[in-house]
C-alpha cells in the first residue's frame, strides 16, 4: 500500500433510478446535502473494512429511506477533498421499496428524468455518471 492509498478517502454510492409510478418514464433520484448546498447522488464514505457494495447499498437507504437492488458497476470518481485524494465507486440501482424521511445529512430528494437530473446535478463529475446508468441499462 502506497502513502497515496493510506490517505484516499473511500466512499461508495449508486445512481439510484426508477420506474414513474405516473409515466413509466426512466426517473433517477438525486440528494440535496444542505451541509454543501448540493445536488448528487446517494454516496458516502464506508465503514473500516465495508465492502463497497455494501456500502453503497448502505448509503442509499440512510440517505433516500428506499432499498436498492444493484446492478452494473458504474465508473468510478476521483477527486480531491480537503487536500486528500477521494474515490466514490458507484453502481447502477433500481429504486426498491422505501420512504424518504428529511434529515442532518439529506434534506430533499428528486426524482427527475435523466436530462433533468443531468441538468441538476451540482458537480460535472457526476453527470458522466447519468450516462454510464443510460449505457448500462440499454445493455440489459
């Protein structure tokens, strides 16, 4: 292990996406942390020794109230925060049962169609992540 992997942050999310309940139309949810004022993904950092699909499963109900039920891995993120290197693993996930309930971490979600939560997202890093949900779900 590299001083490099000593300092990484891991954290571990899903681009969480659903049927409309209303249209049948693709819908994807996306998170407002009022801790950053932002729009993202369900995500957050694992647990000593999590593995990541865990995780990321993990992260998804704290944060959206639903379980998930996994499927491609998507890309991975990479960028730095607070002067450490930070590496998000995601994974594509239908939206299971579950009801949202605001908290500390998460106040709103959004259920939007794929443009509409491109549009939404806060960080440009994040929007790769829409298409490569697309991708995988065209290949299925």
């Amino acid at each position: 292990m590299t001083e490099a992997d000593d300092r990484t942050v891991h954290a571990a999310g899903c681009v969480l996406w659903r049927r409309s309940p209303d249209t049948g139309e693709l819908e994807i949810c996306l998170v407002h942390r009022p801790k950053y004022d932002d729009w993202s993904h369900p995500k957050g950092k694992l647990h000593p020794g999590e593995d990541p699909l865990t995780g990321a499963l993990r992260e998804v109900e704290e944060e959206t109230g639903h379980t998930a039920r996994p499927g491609a891995e998507l890309p991975t993120v990479r960028y730095p925060v607070d002067g450490r290197p930070k590496e998000v693993r995601y994974w594509a996930a239908e939206a299971g049962p579950g009801t949202f309930t605001p908290n500390s971490e998460v106040d709103q979600v959004l259920w939007l169609t794929p443009e509409r939560a491109r549009d939404r997202l806060t960080q440009p890093r994040d929007r790769v992540l829409v298409d490569a949900l697309l991708a995988s779900l065209h290949q299925a």
